[in-house]
C-alpha cells in the first residue's frame, strides 16, 4: 500500500465512505491498525455542516438549557454533540457513545406535515440503532429536572445492556 492509498482509507473512514464502509454505518480500521474495533459512523450529507453551524447560533431557549446540562461530559462522563448533521437530518442532540439522539420540539412540530417528517426521521434514524428521545420545548424549560431523569434512566438501562 502506497501513501496515498493510507490516506484515502483514513478519509473514508472518516466519512463513512469508500473501501472500509460496511454499509451499516460501521467501519473498520485499515490494515496495520493495533486495533481492531468496529466505529459507529453514521454518514451524513456534508452539506449539512454549514446548516448545523447556523442552528447552533440560533439556539432556542431549551436547547440552549439542556446543552447546559449536556455539555461538558456532565451527565454521567458522556460526550454530546450539539446540532450534529447524521443522514439527510440535523438532529439536536447526539451521544456516539449511547447511540442516543435527542430532540427538542416546539410547537410546530405539532403540525402534521412537521410531525410526518419527524416520523421519517426517527425510522431512518432507527434503522442504524439509534435511539430517539423527544421532548417538547416547554418541558425542557419548565421540567429540566424531570427531562434529566428520563435521560438519567436511559444512561442506567444503556449501562446495564452493554457492560
């Protein structure tokens, strides 16, 4: 293998693409590698990125208080995303680690063809053995302590199925 072909390998790994994608949204090390572990890499549509980015600057009010609570490792150790693009989606709250996404709905996701998408999303974002927990906009602002114990039990049945 020449250099060239290392670092495309390591490129591919890296987005989810090319000679080590399994399909499943899990990839391989390439040779040479000291381990040999399978990465839960889910691909996303990279143009996503620049969206996610504004989203992340235009936060509302119980995103910006549950990333509070998120960030930093602070529930449990485990590492969040914020705004993270995974599919065709953005998705506001994403841990690798418990293969948990979370999201926060204002009202119009009351709307049925809001609500319909959101559906889509949760199957396609299911298929790859993700987790989708969803709470309202109004529960993350007034019923922060209620929200981090439904997460809390997660971690605590997550724990419980993979140690």
């Amino acid at each position: 293998m020449n250099q060239n072909e290392g670092n495309v390998k390591r490129y591919s790994l890296l987005r989810g693409v090319g000679p080590d994608y399994l399909g499943d949204g899990e990839c391989i090390r390439p040779e040479g590698s000291s381990k040999r572990k399978r990465l839960n890499l889910i691909p996303y549509d990279r143009r996503l990125k620049y969206l996610a980015r504004d989203l992340r600057r235009e936060s509302t009010l119980g995103e910006v208080l549950l990333w509070r609570a998120l960030k930093s490792k602070r529930l449990h150790g485990y590492s969040f995303k914020r705004q993270k693009p995974l599919l065709s989606y953005i998705v506001d709250f994403y841990s690798r680690d418990l293969k948990l996404v979370i999201e926060v709905d204002g009202s119009y996701h009351k709307r049925f063809d809001v609500s319909r998408k959101d559906f889509e999303k949760e199957v396609a974002l299911r298929s790859y053995g993700l987790t989708v927990i969803r709470f309202t906009e109004k529960q993350v602002r007034f019923q922060m302590m209620q929200v981090l114990a439904v997460l809390e039990h997660y971690i605590r049945c997550h724990e419980e199925k993979y140690v």
